[in-house]
C-alpha cells in the first residue's frame, strides 16, 4: 500500500506546536531552551567524549541519553509565544538569477524547471528583497522560447495588493507582495537560511493582504505551445474565456505578425476555479475561440497548429490568502537570548557549554507535578562556603569542571562537578552526574547536606588553591531563604543576588532532574561564557 504524509500535515504540525504555547485548542503547556555539558571531554562519567570540540557527535535518542541530558543541564530559558516565528526557507532576490515560478502541480513527473524541486515548497519560487519585502513569483516569463523563464532585472520593491512587474526592464516577470519582515523579527528570528512569517496571518498589517484574496482567482496562464496559422496576423482577441469549474475568467490573445501566439494576458480572474484550461483555434474569423479541433482550417499559406496554455491554479483561498501553506510554513524557530546579568546570576559565567537544548513541561524542584513557570531557572545546586581551619574564601580556588566531595556519613560521600565558583560571594555550583560518587547504594546520588552529625560533614574537599572551605549552615533558613548576600566594603557594599534559594547553606536546583521531556538536542563544540557575552539561541524544528 502506497502512502505518503503530505505537506498539509507538516504545516498542521507546526500549527499546532506553535497553539501550544499559548493552549489554543488544548492544555498550556511551558517550554524552555537549556544549555549544558559544561565539560564536553570528561570521559570520566560518559558524559563527553576526548575529541569532542573536533569531532562533534551526533546527538542520541533514547531513554538513557535522556537522563544524561538532564545529568549536565546548566540553567534553562522559559521560550514564551513571542519567542517563536513559523519559517521558510530563506531565498535571496539577486539580480540576474532565474527563479522558479508559482505552479501548483510540480511534482516528480513535472519539476520546477529551474532548481528540478519535485514539490512547490522545494522550488525557488518566492523571494526577500534587500528591504526584507517578501513576493510570490507568479510569472517568471517562461514560453516556449524561455521553457525554464528569464533572469530577473528588477528587483521588487513595491507593496501593491495586485500581482504586477517589478520595472520596465521587460524581463517577464510579475510577483504578489506578501509581507514585510519586521525590524523586530528581523534581529530575532532571520537566520542564515531561513526567514519568519508572521506570527498571526490576516491580522493587523496582513489584514489587507489576506482580504484581497479570491479564492480560485487565475492570475497567471502561459505558454507551452504558440501554435502556428492564426489570423489575422498582429491581432489581440480580447475576451477568450478561460473554461473549468470557475466562472468569470477571461484573457486576451495575442497573435503575432508569423502568425502564432506570442502573449497571453489574464484580464479578468474570475473565482472557484481548481480546473482551467484554454481553447484557442486558428481558422478562420469567427472561429477563433471555441469550436473543436477538427475545424482547422489552413488560413493564407503555411501549417496550421493548435497553440497550447497552462491555467496555473492557486493555492486554496488565492493568492495571499494562507501564507502558511503558500509559502510551505513547516519550520519553527524557537528563540531564546542566555545573558548574565546583575540580577540574573542563573547563567554561570567561567565555564563553557557544548549543548542547547529544548524541554517540554519540567516541574519545579521537589515536585512531579507542579509545572516550572519562572523565566529563568538553575539546573545545578549550589553551597554557600565560609572559611573555616584558617582557609580564606578570597583566596580560595575550586576549579571548574573539577570533583568537589563531602563526607556525609560512614561509607557515604555526597560528589559533584564544579559549574561555578565565585570567591566574593563564597557561592559553588555544581551538578551531579549520576556514578559520580558510589557508596553503599550503588548509583544513588548522594546530596550535600548542612548536617554537622558526622564530624566535619559541612567541609567541602576539593579546592585547588589554599584550603577546603565549609558550608555556612547559618545562611538563609525554610522561613527566609538566602538568595543574596552582602559583599563589598563601605560605599561599595551591596547585596549580590545568588540564582538560588539556601537554606542553611545549601540550595538545591529550580528544576526537578528529569522531569518533563526532552524534545530536542543539539550538540556543539564548546561555548565558553564570561560575564559580558551573549547567547542568541536559534533552535529551528522542521515538522
């Protein structure tokens, strides 16, 4: 059995993806883009690999990779509805190309002439000017002397309702303006290789647009075959009905001084067609139009030939009425910018990142059911260290990407990964890989505590530079967390928000590990971040 999921159902798709942000037509749901792998070569917990940065690996799928995802996850980016743009592919107006033009019916006994695409959305047949003004190309002045169309002279640039030329330059061409890309859309969404659509078609400055629509309005017919033997020679017939299931369509004729067809006009659109077709006879007076083949008639002297034209459909609902689906919108973008800030410390700064990401539905720490809904999250735990057997805190240095410990009972160490370690504030991030630390339990993953039941249990080992530091079991407390502290000195002295909530001492991620699913992963060489840089996130999903 022959079957195929159409294009119709890659755009439905993307709809639907999109609704879901903001629970059109079913539950609202969250979304957040993270980044992660700090250490892309530790092979110690199968995290990374020793070649990572020089050979990238493709990203897995299963049940397994999913966990270890959530494993190095660093901080995630809650993707809001104006986060997100429906996308085609990106196809630049240059002068002196050829472009594919508008026709419903390209398929893989019909290529588009000019790129050999074997559906419209692959063919080259719109196009982003240089003032990001997108156009339909209805009319690339293909004949049967140009049987792939011409070169494009005139670059577009007008925003009239009606399909038309773009100069005088003569070279066959006529678009339909679209949309306009806005300035805001342009710095967000524009990518490489795609550009968005806006993001609610027959609104506001596309309102316009959409209701100048005919649905089965012909705009375009042209030629395959100019005939030979019409009379009289040099004449336009005016009126020649196009013939279908529409009504209303009509276009002029024009025969040339050798006696074929050399132009064809649509002077009228009419409306409903999804079949059209064109019977034009040479013969004599009267016999033009209509008639049947066997009227032939030789006229004067030479070969009598019946000229032949394609009815080009357009899409349902005509031409601008649904840009979704006549510009094949089954791509998504998802946006989100990651930046340090002073009052957004959830973005740890010195160390790297070598994986984005996207997450549907995580719940918040301690819960399975309570969906995560803060516009920015930590995915590591943190301890707040304070000095302790004579070690300085500003002296002090944790490594990143290095093991922290601490023993929290007989046999049983609490082990993690440096994400972060900040001398001012006393704040170490970190994350746990799951094997990291074995005890008696197996893979269990042992927390870092605040309990000082076991003779020096608060000490976290691991310091590179000067001496082990201890947690600051009087940091915040369950009535009044500690999310920023105090440093600085006289006038200088201010309050440095944390990205956590401590509890004596300690604070565990905003997320609860492995909730929620993971949709998407992109592996990358790594990324370092300092406290200056920027992330502009562009994941593109293609349904």
């Amino acid at each position: 059995m022959a079957a195929i999921i159409t294009d119709q159902f890659r755009i439905l798709n993307a709809e639907t993806f999109v609704q879901s942000f903001t629970g059109i037509g079913t539950t609202t749901n969250v979304y957040y883009t993270f980044i992660g792998l700090p250490n892309s070569t530790d092979t110690v917990t199968g995290s990374g690999t020793t070649d990572w940065n020089t050979n990238v690996p493709n990203p897995k799928d299963m049940f397994k990779e999913q966990n270890d995802y959530y494993d190095t996850m660093i901080a995630l980016k809650r993707v809001n509805a104006s986060d997100l743009r429906r996308m085609v592919r990106k196809v630049e107006w240059v002068a002196g190309t050829t472009y594919d033009m508008y026709k419903h019916n390209y398929s893989s006994a019909n290529p588009a002439p000019v790129t050999n695409a074997t559906g419209l959305y692959d063919a080259n047949y719109y196009i982003v000017n240089s003032n990001f003004k997108v156009y339909a190309c209805l009319n690339n002045g293909l004949s049967p002397d140009f049987p792939s169309g011409k070169p494009s002279i005139d670059e577009p640039d007008f925003t009239d309702l009606e399909p038309r030329a773009a100069g005088t330059s003569g070279d066959g061409y006529i678009w339909k303006y679209m949309y306009t890309i806005s300035p805001s859309d342009v710095i967000k969404f524009d990518s490489i290789d795609y550009i968005p659509v806006p993001s609610n078609w027959g609104s506001g400055a596309t309102a316009e647009i959409k209701n100048n629509a005919v649905d089965g309005e012909i705009k375009t017919v042209i030629i395959d075959n100019a005939g030979a033997g019409y009379q009289p020679i040099g004449t336009s017939f005016k009126n020649v009905p196009i013939l279908g299931d529409g009504t209303g369509g009509k276009v002029t004729v024009t025969v040339d001084n050798s006696g074929k067809v050399s132009n064809v006009e649509v002077t009228s659109g009419g409306s409903g067609y999804t079949r059209g077709k064109i019977e034009f006879y040479p013969g004599a007076p009267g016999s033009e139009i209509g008639g049947s083949i066997s009227g032939l008639s030789a006229v004067g002297t030479g070969t009598t030939s019946v000229a032949a034209f394609e009815v080009i459909i357009p899409p349902q609902g005509g031409h601008g009425y649904d840009v979704y689906k006549e510009l094949g919108a089954y791509r998504v973008l998802v946006y989100s910018r990651f930046e340090t800030t002073s009052t957004n410390p959830d973005f740890i700064v010195g160390n790297d990142f070598a994986r984005v990401g996207l997450l549907k539905n995580p719940t918040v720490y301690g819960s399975k059911t309570q969906l995560l809904t803060a516009s920015e999250a930590s995915a590591v735990g943190g301890v707040k260290l304070k000095s302790f057997t004579g070690g300085s805190i500003a002296d002090t240095t944790y490594t990143v990407d290095t093991t922290i410990t601490q023993t929290t009972g007989i046999g049983s160490t609490a082990a993690g990964i440096v994400a972060s370690w900040d001398n001012t504030t006393g704040v170490l991030k970190y994350y746990q890989p799951v094997g990291l630390g074995l005890s008696a339990y197996g893979w269990r993953t042992t927390e870092f505590t605040d309990a000082i039941g076991y003779g020096g249990t608060y000490i976290v080992s691991g310091a590179s530079v000067g001496s082990n530091l201890g947690i600051d079991t009087s940091f915040g407390s369950a009535a009044n967390p500690g999310t920023a502290t105090t440093v600085g000195s006289g006038t200088n002295t201010r309050l440095a928000p944390l990205g956590l909530r401590f509890i004596n001492g300690v604070a565990p991620p905003e997320v609860e590990k492995y909730s929620g699913e993971v949709i998407y992963i992109d592996n990358r060489a790594a990324i370092p971040r300092s406290s200056t840089q920027k992330e502009d996130i562009k994941i593109v999903l293609e349904f």
